[in-house]
C-alpha cells in the first residue's frame, strides 16, 4: 500500500509526526532509523529522566554487541547480557512525563525478544515478549534483543 516508501506519503494515509512516549534522544535514533528523520517528540517528553544509582544519566537508545556463534533459538551470552543490564538499570531513578518520580524495579522494565528462553531466565516481573505482543504498550526501560548467528561456513546453494 505504501508502494516502498518507508514512511506513509501524504497522498496514502497519515503519518502522526509526534510521539508523546519518548524521549527526544531515544525519538532522534528511531526517527533516523525508521521513519525518514520525520518523527519527534513533544515538549513533556524531554522531561523524562533516568538517573543510575550511581548518577550517570541512562537516557537514549544505543546498542551492545554480544558475541556469539552458532546459535539458533537461544544465546546464553544474550541472556546474561540481559540479566546483566536489567541489574545495572534496576535502582535508578525514573522521572516521568508529568514530573513524578520512583526508584525502577522489574516491573518498569520491558524486554522485546524473538525467543521465549529469556522469560524463564529472567525475573518474572520483568516484561518479556514479541513486539507483537507489546504493540503499543511502554516502559521507562526497553531492552530489545536482537538475536541472531552467523555460520561458521558459508551455506552452500
């Protein structure tokens, strides 16, 4: 329906320029990546804050290599990946939209993954699913994994 195009032309539907979810350094990564430049952020949004226990400001989308080989439908490499960050964001502090304030537990923390191994390593508050089964949901933390391997040898056709 939208012939290629990456982003909804005006002449084939709407496209909302604005998220009101997430913050502008988080909004600036998925906006380059997927939309075109085209989406950003409300003013409420640039409010948000996520300050570690430590102090160090944890806010924006950035990525972690994770080595591994040969894997198919599951990485215990990804996972203690995972488990190690969730432990790292656990104890910040999280500063909505609107101002309110709360120390980020398991429960604020949202993983989208492609296999299902993840949700029995992790603590059962934490989210862990599809991004089909969090569509349209949020949470002050979003870890995605991206899991994948390469073969040792190329496949031969």
């Amino acid at each position: 329906m939208i012939d290629g195009h990456r982003v909804v032309p005006p002449d084939r539907g709407v496209f909302i320029p604005v998220s009101r979810r997430m913050h502008p350094r988080v909004c600036g990564f998925i906006s380059t990546a997927v939309y075109e430049g085209r989406l950003g952020s409300d003013d409420a949004s640039s409010g948000q804050t996520l300050v570690s226990r430590t102090g160090a400001d944890l806010v924006g989308a950035g990525m972690r290599a994770v080595a591994h080989i040969g894997r198919s439908q599951v990485s215990a490499e990804e996972i203690q990946a995972i488990a190690a960050r969730i432990a790292e964001v656990k104890g910040a502090t999280y500063r909505d939209r609107d101002g309110r304030e709360r120390i980020v537990t398991n429960a604020d923390i949202l993983v989208v993954a492609p296999y299902n191994a993840l949700r029995i390593a992790l603590p059962n508050e934490v989210r862990v699913g599809t991004v089909d089964r969090f569509q349209g949901q949020q949470a002050p933390i979003c870890l995605v994994s991206m899991t994948t391997s390469r073969r040792r040898q190329p496949m031969l056709r």
